[in-house]
C-alpha cells in the first residue's frame, strides 16, 4: 500500500528527486519506481465537505420533521421510520460509492449518525429504563464494525469519542471489563488503518481515559493518581517501541506535564496520612519538575515550555498577587508571557515551523 504524504511533502519529495535525476545522480525510470510507494493525500476537500454539511442537514431536517409529528406516531411506525432512514441513508451510500465517492461517504456519516439517534428513540419508544452512557455502548459497537469493514478512519475515529463518553459516564458503574474490550479493540482496528498516527493517538487517549475510569473506581487517593500518570507519562516519553513512538512521546509529555501539575498543589500530597504539611513537598516536586521540563526545553521540545510556562505563572500568581502592586504585577506577568512567546517563535524557527515533538 501506497504511503500517503500531505502535499507539501509530496511535491517537496518529487521536487528533490527531480533535482537528482536533473544531475543524472538517478533515472527517470528510478525517480518514477521510487514514487510509486507514494501518493499524495486528498487532505480536507471542499467537494467532501460541502455535501457531508449537505448531507448532514437534510438529515437533521428529516430528524426535525420526524420529531415534530412524532406523538402522532404509534410505535410500530416509528420503528418503521426509524429502520427506513437508516437503510436508505446506508442504501444510498454503498449506491454512490463508485460513482460519487465523496457524497456516498456523507451518506456513510449520516448513518452512524442515524444509528445513533436510533438507539436513544428506541429506548424512549419501549420505554426502556436504561441507563444513558450504555446506549453510548451500543453506538460505539455499531460504528467500530461499520468503519473497520469500510475502512473509514472519521468514523473509527468518532467511534473512540463515543467510547470515551461511555467511559466518563459511568465512572460510577463496573465498567472495567468493557473498558478492557474497547481498548483492544481499538488497538487492534489501527491495524486496517496502518497504524495511523491519528489513530494511535485516540487509542492512547481511550487506555488513558480507562486507567483513569479504573483508578477512580477503586476509589485510588488523588496523590496515587498522580504519581501513576506521571509513571505513565514517563514510561510512554522513554520506553522504545515501533508503533507511532513520536504519537507516545507526545502524549507522554502532556501526561507529564499534566500530572506534575496536579502534583505541585500541597493539598494533594498532603492525603498522605505521614505528611502534616504538604507545602515543602508540593514546592520541592515543583521545583524538580520545573528544572526536569527545562532539560527537556534544552532539546527544543515545545511541549515541555508550554508546561514550563503554566507552572511558573501558577507560582507566580500564587505568590505574588497579594503582594505587589496589580499594575506592575500584570506588567510582570506580561513581561513572562512575552518572553515565552519569542522562545516559542526561536524554536519553531529552528525547526523549520514544525510544532510536533521531534524524535531521538
């Protein structure tokens, strides 16, 4: 399979390759065997979205029509309506497929979306005492089959958002061994995507998102939710692997970042039964974080500043705002953001405008 490139890159590679044919370094034979492992990504086309809004508002004005009239309606017949939307927007979306490919995909999202809705009317016309994150549940097994079999990464991807909504919903509720299934899933459904670093990236933040649900429901003290992200964190930045290792160092940093953040407050480390004052330990770990996050900021890392900046505005706020003057402290405080702004621009210059974290 075809490597998709964004433009830019593909036209920057043809280009190059072009300039080594032009100095007889390679063929034109070599040049044209060498792009066929690439192709160029259609990116964000006008024509696609345009009818998928298209799309999208006819079925909404459908959906309007159909719930204005809907106590008019006995339940068989809207049973009925509910089946026939939903497998004419699928008919009409496999119809189109060869012919108009971008409508026939509108059609496909108008489906899930149908689906969905489906589900929540199904539960009102039956009377069905459920509970609302597990018709969430079902949406999310619906649309995982229809986008691996189809080989849709929008709608695989919308299948993570509707799991994570499941997830933050029932944090109350023993969800664990589902959390589990939808996490391997995932996992194993970026494979009909090559792995896609979009993809890798959902994934990451679906496990996230189930250690988070599990930790709160075994009812795990504040500090010891912390200190496991910030293990987490650091694991995912440091440990070598081949699947999207630049997707894992970048949400390794956020959860660093994140985690220690949550770590500086006193409040937190004080749910530790041996510790009275948790103020010289909340300002030791910053001060530690801060001096670790710089090291990474050493390597021109965005991310790491980004955190670097919140936490010396925390310190600063929490410090000072009582104490100085509100002018001078706001010019201060603007004085620090300006500063951190022009590092920002130093680095993005260096790297030639490229914002995502750079390899080893």
């Amino acid at each position: 399979m075809k490597k998709k490139l964004s433009r830019s890159s593909y036209k920057f590679l043809l280009s190059e390759l072009s300039g080594h044919r032009d100095r007889d370094i390679i063929t034109q034979q070599q040049l044209e065997d060498m792009m066929t492992f690439y192709e160029e990504d259609a990116g964000l086309n006008f024509i696609r979205i345009l009818v998928t809004i298209g799309s999208l508002l006819i079925g909404l004005g459908i959906l309007s029509f159909i719930a204005s009239n809907w106590q008019y309606m006995g339940k068989s017949l809207k049973v009925i309506v509910i089946i026939a939307a939903l497998g004419i927007s699928i008919f009409t979306s496999f119809k189109l497929e060869k012919s108009y490919p971008k409508t026939s995909k509108a059609f496909l999202y108008l489906s899930a979306l149908i689906y969905g809705a489906g589900i929540f009317l199904m539960e009102q016309i039956f009377n069905i005492s459920g509970e609302l994150p597990q018709a969430f549940l079902l949406w999310t097994l619906g649309v995982v089959p229809m986008a691996l079999i189809l080989k849709e990464k929008i709608l695989f991807i919308f299948a993570h958002i509707l799991a994570m909504i499941y997830i933050n919903g029932s944090f109350n509720e023993n969800i664990l061994v589902y959390g589990v299934i939808l996490v391997t899933l995932f996992y194993v459904g970026n494979k009909y995507f090559n792995y896609s670093k979009l993809s890798t990236f959902f994934n990451n933040a679906v496990a996230l998102n189930v250690v988070l649900y599990a930790l709160n429901y075994f009812e795990v003290e504040g500090i010891y939710i912390g200190i496991t992200f910030l293990i987490i964190g650091l694991l995912m930045y440091y440990l070598k692997h081949e699947l999207n290792i630049d997707i894992f160092r970048l949400q390794g940093l956020i959860v660093i970042g994140i985690s220690g953040y949550a770590l500086t407050f006193h409040r937190i480390w004080e749910q530790l039964k041996f510790i009275q004052d948790g103020n010289t330990i909340a300002v030791g770990f910053g001060i530690v974080l801060i001096v670790y996050l710089l090291s990474l900021v050493r390597q021109r890392l965005l991310t790491p500043l980004i955190f670097t900046c919140i936490l010396i505005l925390r310190y600063y706020f929490d410090t000072l705002y009582d104490f100085m003057p509100k002018s001078l402290f706001f010019i201060i405080g603007g004085l620090i953001l300006l500063g951190f702004g022009h590092y920002f621009e130093r680095i993005r210059r260096h790297r030639g405008g490229d914002l995502n974290e750079k390899n080893d």
